[in-house]
C-alpha cells in the first residue's frame, strides 16, 4: 500500500521532504504529463513521489482555455459576480471548440447555455484541478519570495543576537509547511475535483494524507465516524537515505495496511515509534485518523453534495475495509 497525497496535485519541494520523512514515496495525481511542474519531476526522480496520471488530459488545450478565460476576465472588470455564478455550471469547456466558444457563450450572460452543451464533469474537474494547481504554484512563488525577505531580516537580527543558526532553520521550515494553507480555499470544491480524479485510479490505497490542517478538520466536520488512532511525532527529517529510517517506514506501512484491511477494531499495539537519528531534526508529526467499516469510495461519498460518484469510475481496490486518513505537520 501507498498513500496518496490529496486534495491537492502540487506539492512544493518543501511539503515533499516532510512526506519522505514518514513514507518512501507518496503517490500525487497529475492531469497532463506536459504540466507537471519541474520541483516536482525532481521530486519522483529522487524517488520520494510517485506520479499518476489515471487519465491524462492535452496540457496544451487546458492552456488555451485558461488563456481565454484570463482574457475575458479582464475585458469584463467589474462584472456581477452573481452572473458568473449563475453561469458556474454552463461554460462550455466540453470540446476542440471551446477555446473559441468561451468568449460568445460568456457574453450571453441574460440567455441560458442549451443543455445539451453542459460540459463533461470528469474533464471540468481536471480543468478546475489545473487551474488550482497553477494557482497553488503561483502563491507558493511568492510566498517563498516574501519569507526569503523575511529570512535576511532574521538572519541579520540572529547574527545581532548571537543565536544558534539551528533554531532559525526550524522556525523557517514551521514557516514553509504553515504558511497560507491552500486548503482554505475551496475546499469542497477542491475535494470534488480531486476524487473525480481518484476515481479513475484502479491503484487506490486505503491511506490518504494531506498537509492541510483546513481540510481535515473539514473532513471531521462531514465525517462524524472519523476518529484519531495515532499520533507519531519526533519523526527525523532529511535521514531519507537512513536504513533505520527506511525499515522503520516499512514497518509503518505494513502496520497501516493491517489497519485498513482488517475488521474493526484492529489492535495496534505493534506500531514502532519512529527512531532517533544523531544529528537530524525530530520535528515532524504524522497523525492517523480512521474511517472504520467504510471504504474509500463510501467514505468519501459522504464527503461531497455532488454526483462525482454517479460518474463512470474504473474497479477499485476492495481489499480495504477502512479508510484511513493522514495529517503530516511540522511541529
């Protein structure tokens, strides 16, 4: 079993090594082998991601849309956001057309799109998920930008102070994995489009992690059966070379696919504490919460108010009888 990073499909260099620390690869879905984007083709090539691509979309078509879109946007300043919601489900990104069609069937905003015309879920999911990911890719930029500032600033201000250059390095890495939690933002919207994609993948586990604390306390709220089952902190960071490391990671996986197989209640008792390295910073927390007696599909079923589970989606996994559902943290 390996997990899948969700609900997101970017995932900054910095959120990667805090994943290498608990799992030798984490699985992440892509929409567009052409958009993947270059910190994280490093990433799969150091082994630490694996990236799927259950149905891969033309990278250069959803470019053009959203080159489109920008442009209407901003020939449209100032426009009732009310139309553009009223419009949410009826813009036409369904065919080879609608590069061009965008800009006519948007500036129809007193007529009714035919119905006929709706476009096809799966795609819009994939489209909603590119431009989430150019967005995340976008705030990331400037964020790291902005702390960069930020860090000369306390570096003189430590070297003024005679501080240990260690402390700094843990305050800058809480600052990385805290900063501006993309998963604020949509949520839901963020969740639907990313099991539309989830759905496709026959590989599957019954483990899935985020670093957003915004969507597990958002998967608490509309999964009341959700209960946390371990807590593993002082996890070393950057020992993923480490032997010890990697057979402790073993054992956290094999631990975890008892889990999600099993009858509920599973005995954990046998879950390792992760070991101490000599010279590598303990300051990660990897917390499991479980779903029991339902599997992903179902579980995730009762996370959306949409019908991305009425869509076609390829055989699943059935082996897991529990969902299981990480947190990874710096502490």
């Amino acid at each position: 079993m390996k997990p899948v990073y969700f609900p997101f499909t970017y995932i900054p260099k910095s959120v990667g090594k805090a994943l290498s620390a608990c799992f030798r690869q984490t699985a992440v879905y892509q929409i567009s082998c052409t958009k993947i984007p270059k910190n994280m083709q490093e990433l799969s090539r150091d082994g630490i991601l694996d990236i799927r691509i259950p149905e891969e979309v033309n990278g250069e078509f959803l470019d053009k849309i959203l080159k489109d879109y920008r442009n209407w946007i901003n020939a449209h300043q100032g426009m009732e956001i009310a139309v553009l919601k009223t419009m949410a489900d009826e813009i036409p990104f369904f065919d080879e057309s609608a590069s061009s069609q965008i800009r006519a069937d948007l500036k129809r905003t007193g007529k009714q799109i035919p119905a006929e015309k709706k476009p096809d879920p799966l795609f819009n999911a994939k489209l909603f998920l590119h431009m989430a990911q150019e967005l995340d890719l976008q705030v990331k930029i400037l964020d790291q930008d902005l702390m960069n500032i930020e860090a000369m600033e306390k570096d003189f201000l430590r070297t003024l102070r005679g501080e240990d250059d260690d402390d700094q390095a843990r305050a800058t890495m809480q600052m990385v994995l805290e900063k501006d939690d993309p998963g604020h933002f949509m949520t839901t919207e963020r969740i639907n489009a990313w099991l539309s994609i989830m759905l496709q993948d026959s590989q599957a586990p019954g483990l899935f992690v985020t670093t957003s604390r915004a969507v597990l306390e958002h998967l608490i709220d509309i999964v009341p059966e959700m209960v946390e089952v371990i807590c593993l902190d002082a996890i070393p960071m950057g020992a993923d070379e480490d032997e010890t490391l990697l057979n402790w990671q073993d054992g956290l996986m094999e631990s975890l696919e008892k889990l999600a197989i099993g009858n509920w209640p599973v005995p954990i008792d046998d879950m390792a504490n992760p070991p101490k390295i000599p010279g590598k910073e303990t300051n990660i927390e990897l917390t499991i919460y479980i779903v029991p007696n339902k599997t992903p599909h179902e579980c995730f079923a009762d996370c959306v108010e949409t019908d991305v589970f009425e869509t076609e989606s390829v055989k699943m996994d059935t082996r897991f009888k529990n969902t299981l559902i990480g947190l990874v943290e710096n502490r």
